[in-house]
C-alpha cells in the first residue's frame, strides 16, 4: 500500500467509525424516546387528567394532583425568576457594559447555571423548609427560581446586547430617558430573543426534580395550598416508577410521557419564534 | 420626574444583579454553617472515612465521593469518544439534509429531563445488566452508562459547536493540499478547536458529577466502596437525595450537608475551569 493510499484508507476508516459511533449514540437515545411513547401512548387514558393518586393497586389513579401542583410551582417560580432575570440582565448588558463587576456577575451566573440542582434543593431546605418546620410548596418554588434566574438574566443580556446601539442612540436623540429607551426601543428588539430565553428556562425548570425531592416533596392529593408540600410530575414520576405496584409505574410512565411532550414542545416553540425572528 | 424614575429603575436592576453575587455566596455561607456541626465533630476525616452508619452516627463520605468520581469517570470514558464521532459526523461528514435535522434531535434530547432518562435506565437498563453481569443489575456500572446517555446529546451539541467555528477556508486549503478527511479532521478542525472541545467535556463532567436523577434510580444507595463495578454504590448527589427527607438527627443532616458543600465546590471549580480556562466567552453585540 502507498502512502497516499493508507491515507485514504485510514481516513475512510474514520469516517466509518464517527458515523457508526452516531448511530449508536442517536439509536440509544431514539430507543429512550421510542419506550417513552410506546409507554406513555399505553398509559395515557382521559380519567388521569381528572383523578387524584390513589392507594396502589386500585388501578383507577390519576395525576390531577401532580399536573396541578407541577403547573403552581413551575409558575410561581416563572413569576419571580422571570422579572428579577430579566431587570439584572438588563442591568448587564445596559448599565454595567463593560465593567469588572458586571464581567463577575456574568461568569458567576454561568457557574450558577451548570451548578448541580440538589444542592440548590439543599440551600433552600436549608433557608425555607428548616425554619418553617415542614416542607412546602413555596419552598419548592423558591429552589426553582434560583435555577431560573441566572438563565433568564444570561439570555436577556445576550439577546438585549444584539440590539444595535443605533436604536439606542436614535432615541436618546429624541430625549428619551433611559429607562424610556430602554423598556420601549431596546425590549421591543430583543423581543423574541427573550421569550425564547424564557421559554427554555420554564422548560429547563419543569424538568426539575432533583431540587423538588426535599423542599416542595410531595403529596398523593391535590393541595393547591402552597404552605404545604405539593406534588409535582417529577417527583410523582419518581415515587410511582421506584414502587413495586405496576399501576403506579403505568401512571410514572404517563406522567414522564405528558411532560417530556411539554418540555419538548416549548423547546420547538422557542426555536420558532427565533427563527421567525431571523426570517423577518 | 423623569429622572426620578430614571434612577429607581437604574438601582433597581443593579440591586437585583448584585443579588445573584450575593444569591451565590449565600448559598456557600448556608452550607458551611449548616455543615459545621459535622466539621466539628469528624473534621478532615469526613472525607476518609468508608463508614456510613447513621444509626451509629458515625459519617464518613469516601464511599459518596469514590461513586461519584468512579460513576463519573465511566460515564466519561464512555460518553467522549462517541460525542467526537457524533461531532464528527455533524460537521464534517452528514450532508447538510442530514445534518440539521440530526442536529435539531441531538439538541432537543439534550433538553428531556434527566428523571426520563434514569427511569428508563431502570426499567430497560437494570435487567440488561442483570443478565448480562449478573447480580441485582442495579450497579456502579449501570450508573455510568446511564449517566453517559444522559450527557451524551449535551455533550455531542457542544463539542459540534466548537467543530463548526473552524473557518472553511482553513478546510478548504488543507483539501486543496490533497488532504484526506481524516487529515483535515486531525490536523485542522481538532487543533482550531481544541480548547472549546476540552472545554465542552469539562463542562459535560461538572454536569454529570452533579447529576442526581438520572442516577438515583439505578444506582441502589450502597455506602460501601467495592472494586466490582456490578455491585449497588453510591454518590454524593445520590446519597443527599435518597437521605435527606428522612435524617433524624442534627449530625445527620449536618454530614448531609457536607455533602452537598463538597459537591457545590467541586463543581465549582470543574465549571470554573471550563469556563475560565478553555472557554473564554466571546462578547457579542457591540
């Protein structure tokens, strides 16, 4: 063999093996998706929507209960994390522009965005349910929004900094103050930019379980009190799936089946309105 | 009156972001304090200690830390060499008709909680291995194969990224030369892109070190440290998420924070390095 052609050889050699190893890869996670619906699809009758948990083996439960509780915690947690994300983002990329502090503020979100969420479950135990004395919707809320906010205020300042400065300047020239400029000219912009960002942080957080396991915990009845612990879908997931009873694994399967489509739906979505956005 | 308002919204959006500062310390500070009470009592040998006995209210985490250095490093060893091939594929090989839509999968994978994927690990996985290896099937192993699916999409995304930002022309040139796909894979894509590719893996570590869901389900909870990979071990995020609800006992609760500020630090620095070292953020805008 020449040199040339062990080459070429070694090359093909190559691509074969990468596109191999991308076939087992996106086979395995296919495989993943494929048992969620075939399980989920099965599981997945109407009364499930209408029916509370019930004690295992009855056959007749629903997830109500952790439908409900998993929309309150997720919306409270979208009602403080989405606000004070986005004015600190704001402040980024508005006010602080190239400051040290807000360099520090930048990378110290980025950190807190891969921090592991359990521990983030931990801290709040620690602050919420500790001194309350026992575990609580809010407190499940409260771990959400810590997750929440440093990803709403990195894609706000990302998406506030693509604005050109010549909006900024145009209205400035008008004599518009600041704040004027920028809640009617530079929001407006970045407006798909945001509701994108915020839409996969909602998506991001309703994923959530780790953090939920000790601070909103859990309930097998619909409790729309949030001083009091509150089911969730991932939390119902983990119970019902590490039980021995088959119908409440059936009922896991449909909840990991209802809120993968959620969370997939509102990642598609996101990704819409951006490319709506760059279409335009 | 206009610059009334101007600055109340000026401070308020600064008060909120030097929150998150202060929202990052005070997690840190809650930890420690919350952890001391274990410091005192076991000190540095918390963390070489094998013994895990809450009854006996004796703690010690090296059994946590070996499972979760151990799990992590599987799902590493496991996880690197087929996100470079799906990387690969992404960006050099698939034709373009391939190459969104796969693209768009890998992506949307990546955002499928991981709770999904440790319960499909434990209903799919767990007998496979019980087969294959026998035992109970619930295992170190399992957890660093079910961890690496879990990283893998994020993983395969990042390090695509990092591929893609290789300029063409650098390719283009290196083909004129005669160069094979291989050649221009090796010798140009991996070296342009080398710190964003190493930075990706070290960001997918922090992550999977961290993980807790989708290695609770399969992992067993076992304090034990064993050298057999098919026996039930445990995890630092494992243990705090299987113990906490139910510690009875203020050294209990402390140890378990412990726990929780060695994995805050240690994914800290993992991320930082990431971060700082190989993936300097290139500002946008402006």
């Amino acid at each position: 063999m020449t040199h040339t052609q062990k080459r070429i050889f070694t090359s093909q050699v190559v691509m074969v093996l990468s596109t191999a190893s991308a076939v087992v890869g996106i086979g395995f996670l296919f495989w993943i998706l494929g048992v969620l619906i075939i399980n989920g699809v099965d599981a997945l009758t109407l009364t499930i929507f209408t029916t509370e948990g019930t004690p295992p083996g009855s056959g007749s439960g629903g997830l109500k209960h952790a439908l409900v509780g998993q929309l309150m915690l997720v919306f409270y947690a979208s009602m403080f994390g989405v606000p004070l994300g986005v004015l600190a983002g704001t402040y980024l990329s508005e006010y602080s522009q190239k400051s040290k502090i807000g360099e520090m503020i930048r990378d110290i979100s980025d950190i807190m965005m891969s921090a592991p969420s359990i521990v983030i479950g931990a801290f709040v135990y620690a602050i919420v349910v500790a001194p309350m004395g026992h575990f609580s919707g809010w407190a499940g809320s409260i771990a959400l929004t810590i997750i929440m906010l440093p990803i709403v205020l990195r894609t706000t300042d990302d998406m506030l900094q693509l604005v050109p400065s010549t909006l900024r300047e145009a209205a400035f020239a008008l004599g518009a103050p600041k704040y004027k400029v920028i809640l009617q000219v530079v929001y407006r912009g970045a407006k798909a930019g945001i509701l994108t960002g915020i839409l996969l942080a909602v998506a991001r957080v309703g994923g959530e379980t780790a953090p939920l396991l000790f601070t909103s915990f859990n309930d097998n009845f619909l409790n729309m009190d949030m001083m009091q612990p509150v089911a969730s879908l991932t939390v119902t997931m983990y119970n019902y799936a590490t039980s021995p009873y088959e119908d409440w694994q059936k009922l896991g399967w449909a909840a990991a089946f209802i809120l993968s489509m959620f969370i997939l739906a509102i990642n598609i979505l996101g990704r819409l309105i951006l490319l709506k956005k760059k279409v335009k | 009156m206009k610059n009334i308002i101007d600055t109340i919204f000026a401070n308020a959006t600064r008060a909120i972001a030097f929150g998150v500062l202060l929202l990052l310390a005070w997690i840190f500070t809650v930890l420690f304090e919350h952890s001391l009470e274990s410091l005192q009592a076991f000190g540095f040998d918390f963390i070489l200690e094998d013994k895990w006995a809450p009854n006996l209210e004796k703690f010690g985490a090296l059994p946590a830390i070996y499972g979760s250095v151990v799990s992590t490093f599987l799902a590493m060893v496991l996880a690197v060499p087929v996100a470079m091939g799906i990387a690969i594929f992404l960006s050099e090989i698939a034709h373009a008709k391939l190459k969104t839509p796969v693209g768009i999968s890998i992506e949307l994978l990546a955002a499928i909680p991981s709770v999904i994927y440790g319960m499909w690990g434990l209903f799919y996985f767990v007998p496979i291995i019980r087969d294959v290896f026998g035992g109970v099937g619930i295992s170190m192993l399992t957890a660093g194969i079910v961890l690496s699916i879990m990283i893998l999409p994020f993983m395969a995304a990042v390090t695509r990224d990092a591929m893609n930002t290789t300029p063409d022309i650098l390719k283009e040139s290196a083909y004129a030369l005669g160069a094979t796909k291989w050649d221009v894979i090796k010798d140009v894509v991996i070296p342009y892109a080398k710190s964003g590719i190493i930075g990706s893996f070290i960001l997918a570590l922090g992550r999977a070190i961290g993980e807790t869901m989708a290695v609770t389900f399969v992992m067993g909870n076992v304090h034990k440290i064993s050298t057999n990979l098919t026996e039930p071990a445990t995890s630092i995020p494992v243990a705090l998420a299987n113990e906490f609800a139910e510690a009875d006992s203020d050294l209990y609760y402390s140890s378990l924070f412990e726990l929780a500020l060695i994995l805050l630090v240690v994914s800290f620095v993992i991320i930082s390095i990431a971060k700082f070292y190989f993936l300097r953020r290139k500002r946008v805008g402006q």
